[in-house]
C-alpha cells in the first residue's frame, strides 16, 4: 500500500476490545487507517474479559478455540509468528457429555474412538453417523467455504446463495439433520448441543451450524496456555506494536451522524472524537438502538430491534477449589434429565427452569497456572432465558447457584461446597448493565436462518455511511471464529485508506 503523509491517514475508531475489535483494529491499520480503540471496561476483552480473584485465574468467557488460522493470520500480517507468542494446546477429547445417568461419551476428532461409543451406546447408529458426516461435510463446503466469508448485502447475495441454501435444507434445524440420521436419543445430544454454545436452540437453529463437525475434525478443539486471556493480552501487544492506542473507560453513548454518515463518537464524558469510519464491536442491537439516533435508523427501528428472536442469556458461576479434581476434563457437558423440554421454557416460554444443563470448564486441567497450587480452577455456565423472562437475578442468583453447587456436587464434584474458596457469578442482568448486551442475549439475534446472513446485521451498515459492524451479532455470527471472519470481512466493505487521500 502507497505511504500517507500523516495528514491524510484516515481515522478509524473501533468501539469495543472483543476479539471482533481486536481483529478489526489489527486490520484496519495493517490496510493503512490511523486507528484507536475505545473500551467501556477497565482491561480488554469483552466477553472475554478475565477475571482474577484469590489467586486464581477466570476466563470470563468464550473458552474454545477452534480454526487457530484465524488467530495466525493477524500474527502474520504483523510480521510475527503465533508460535512465539502463544502456545495452543489441542484438546483430546474435544468435550465429555455426561448424561444424567451417569454415562458419558467423549467427543473428538478421533474416527475410531468415536465409532466405538457409537456402538457401544447404539450399533445401529454407526451407519447413521457416518452419513451425518457426510451431510457435514457437504454444509462445509457449501456453508463455510463458498458462503462463509460472504458479505450478504443485498437479495442479489442472497439469490446467488439460495441454490446452495437448498442443497443443504437449511430450513431444516440441526437436531432434524441429526434426528434424520441418529435414532439414539444421547447420541442425538451429542451430535446436536453445539449450538448452545452460541446461545442457539439446536431446535431451531438451522442445520448450516452441522458444519462445525466438519471444523473440528479438520482443525480440532484448542485452549490457550495462559486462558483464552493470553490470547487477547497477545492481541492487544500487536496493537501496542503498531502504535495503537486503546483508551479503556471510555464509554461510547453517541455515535454522531451527519448527512447520514458517521462521523464520530460522543464518549459518557462529553468528549467528542472525530473518524473517517467507525466500527462497532459492540452488540449490534445496543449500538442501533442506544448509540444511532432513531432519525438515523431506517432499517434497524426500534420496533424492529424489539421483535428480534435473541439467545439466550448466560448464567456463569466462577470458582477456585482448594483441592483439585483430576478426573473432570477440560471441557465437560453435564447434563440434567432434560433435553427438549427444558430448551422450549428456555428458548421459546423464557421461563427459568428448576433444573438445568451446564457447560464445566476446567482449565487447570491443562494448565495449573490458573490456581494456586494444589487448587483447580473453574467455572460452569447454565443456559438461561434472556432478560424477556424478567427474571429478577439480584434477587435469585445465590439461590441458583447453590442449586448448580448441589448438582455438580452430587455428580462430578464430590464434596464441592465445602472445598469452593473463592466465587464469582455473572448473570443475565450483568450482560445487559456491564457489556451493554441488548435483553442480556448472550449472543445477539438467535441464528435461525431469518436472522443469518442477509438477515443479520450486516457489517456495513444498512442505515448509517461510513458505520460498520463486528462481532458476535453481526454476520456470519457468533463464536470465536465467526467473530474473527467479521473482521476479516471488514476488508470487502470498508473503503480502501488510499481513497480518502
């Protein structure tokens, strides 16, 4: 790219240091914009923001890493090598579903390990598996590789897409495709829950997202040495690097507009900030519907932003042990009695449930430097309705937890509460007041397919010149490696630095 003289760069303002931020910011100065980068909290992160406490070490959020292409690339467009900076551990197995019984199986990338369950659990169902890969394969393909980095801004995009769309029945939800090949009910769970982790019903979530098998098997399951946290403190060195400046406590409540084009952002302080283009990490309906001016928002309305279906807001209990629990995995599923009947009161009636599934996440499984010695490190999210439930959290969190205390004590945890030193717990209500989450949705609009790709957010903005979006609720959508393509995407959108000169 020609040089600037420092009078012509144009200015970038990223608001949010989410890795969707992160990513955007790195680009945006490798393709030649001024940029700095504006943070409502007090470190960087997002929802991936750490918390420490005791002695120990809490990823705040997103724990799996999958597609470390996606991480390597902004290394390399930084003139540096990951490997000499973070050091990726792959998991084996990838997950332990634990069902209420008592049973488990592991899940991973291993074609001969994952048969044998199979067949222990159903033989019927080998078969069946293997086609269910098959269909995989084919929304791989189809879905990721050809629509994948699609930046769906018109129903021409969506045209051209739709012969795919059919091919692959995306009308169909996830748990269908598996329900059309599986006849085991576990096994169905097993081969359906990952779109929970991205606050989807599996269903409702259209069948597209059964190309994460596909991802997984090719590039597998990853935690970073350090926490999720490494990852993002590595970012923000290659920032630092490129001399980009991240103002933390800077809060955005304006994004000024004139003559329909972004022009800045107002900060809580009254302090105003010009560019040449703002992006938005941020949660996508927040930023329209508190930072845009309604005069400005022809498509996103607010009776539009208020008719959205969301996901699902998260409940996340952090805690250190003081013992350690050698046989718990890294990652584990620890499922209650119910599948698809606790989703529907989740999803569909917002009601919270008397009893629950939970993701447990026990990073000093891999690296014990997360806790004290001889101390585990851990925290266990429950999948719960967004804030349309009206659910009071101040007032029944404790109640909550100690419910998911009992259970985990009771199944994987023998003897947890006596042993538990140090606590932390992040509630719907927290998403919304602390990360400005829209209906503290864990996740933006739920990714069914009326709110993906077209659909979705887009990451240029459909309302506002010179306004773009990233992150988790913008397209393609959520989980670490979306949120990295947005960025990504970013550079099929956003205008060439040299055409500001």
């Amino acid at each position: 790219m020609t040089p600037h003289s420092p009078s012509k760069v144009p200015t970038a303002l990223v608001i949010g240091t989410g890795f969707g931020g992160l990513a955007a910011a790195i680009r945006l100065s490798v393709n030649g914009y001024r940029v700095q980068v504006l943070e409502k909290l007090d470190a960087p992160g997002g929802r991936a923001y750490v918390h420490r406490q005791d002695g120990f070490t809490f990823d705040a959020g997103p724990t799996i890493i999958t597609l470390p292409h996606l991480i390597e690339e902004l290394f390399t467009l930084c003139g540096r090598r990951l490997q000499d900076h973070l050091d990726l551990r792959l998991m084996s197995p990838f997950y332990r579903i634990r069902f209420d019984d008592g049973t488990h199986f592991d899940y991973s990338n291993n074609d001969e390990e994952m048969l044998a369950q199979i067949e222990r659990f159903s033989p019927e169902d080998v078969q069946g598996f293997k086609n269910l890969i098959k269909a995989s394969e084919k929304c791989f393909q189809l879905g990721f590789v050809e629509l994948g980095m699609v930046p769906f801004e018109s129903l021409i995009d969506v045209a051209k897409a739709l012969p795919k769309l059919v091919r692959m029945k995306a009308w169909q939800s996830i748990y269908s495709l598996v329900a059309q090949h599986i006849r085991h009910p576990k096994l169905r769970i097993v081969m359906s829950f990952h779109p929970l982790l991205i606050g989807g019903n599996p269903f409702s979530v259209t069948c597209v997202y059964s190309l994460i098998h596909s991802l997984e098997r090719r590039w597998g399951v990853h935690s970073a040495m350090g926490g999720t946290t490494a990852i993002v403190r590595e970012l923000v060195k290659l920032l630092e690097e490129r001399e980009v400046p991240i103002r933390y406590n800077a809060p955005v409540t304006r994004i000024r507009v004139e003559a329909g084009r972004a022009r800045g952002v107002e900060l809580a302080s009254g302090e105003y900030l010009p560019a040449d283009i703002v992006v938005s990490n941020g949660d996508a309906a927040w930023t329209y519907r508190h930072l845009v001016a309604p005069e400005h928002r022809r498509h996103w309305t607010d009776r539009k932003i208020a008719k959205g279906q969301y996901s699902s807001g998260l409940f996340v209990w952090y805690f250190g042990t003081n013992r350690q629990y050698h046989e718990v995995p890294h990652h584990m599923m620890v499922l209650g009695p119910r599948y698809q009947g606790l989703l529907q009161e989740i999803f569909k009636n917002h009601t919270l449930s008397k009893d629950f599934s939970l993701y447990l996440y026990r990073p000093t499984a891999t690296d014990p430097s997360l806790a004290p010695a001889g101390c585990d490190s851990f925290y266990v999210l429950s999948v719960v309705p967004n804030l349309s439930s009206q659910t009071d959290w101040a007032a029944v969190q404790e109640t909550y937890r100690d419910a998911i205390a009992t259970v985990l004590q009771d199944s994987v945890l023998p003897n947890l509460k006596q042993h538990v030193v140090s606590s932390k717990i992040t509630t719907p209500q927290d998403f919304q007041d602390r990360l400005w989450s829209y209906r503290g949705a864990g996740f933006g609009l739920e990714p069914i397919l009326t709110q993906s790709a077209w659909f979705r957010p887009h990451n240029r903005s459909e309302d506002v010149d010179g306004l773009f979006m990233v992150g988790a609720s913008s397209q393609p959508g959520a989980g670490v490696p979306s949120v990295l393509m947005s960025a990504k995407m970013l550079e099929q959108v956003v205008p060439d630095a040299r055409s500001f000169v």
